[in-house]
C-alpha cells in the first residue's frame, strides 16, 4: 500500500464476476497509480511522523515504569 496505495488483482479469469471485477478499467487503473506516486512524499512522511510518535509514546511508557 505504501508503494501503490492500491491491491493487487490477479489478472486471472474466473468464473466468478465480481463488481470489482467488473467494474475494473485498465486505463482508469493507470491513470490512479500516476496520481497516487505523486503522492507518494506525503505518505512517506506520514509514515515517519506515526513511527516517531510510536517511538516517543513507547519511550514514555517504558520511562514511566522505570524507578530510579
């Protein structure tokens, strides 16, 4: 999701028509993968900011406990 911010579909036939698959345009699909690596910077440092702020709360639960 990081890289794409899509799943993944087989390009396999089945027997099985879904809306998804239905509903599925190759070229729709192109051009939202373009889009979503142009926002690829902002979910990098998103990500960053949610690890930092999981760092900084597990950091602060685990002073916390410590007695000095």
């Amino acid at each position: 999701m990081l890289a794409y911010r899509t799943e993944a579909i087989l390009p396999v036939k089945v027997a099985l028509y879904t809306y998804r698959l239905t509903m599925f345009r190759e070229e729709l699909n192109n051009i939202a993968l373009r889009d979503a690596l142009d926002l690829l910077p902002s979910v990098r440092g998103d990500a960053l900011l949610r690890e930092a702020l999981y760092k900084f709360s597990i950091a602060h639960l685990h002073d916390r406990a410590v007695k000095l």
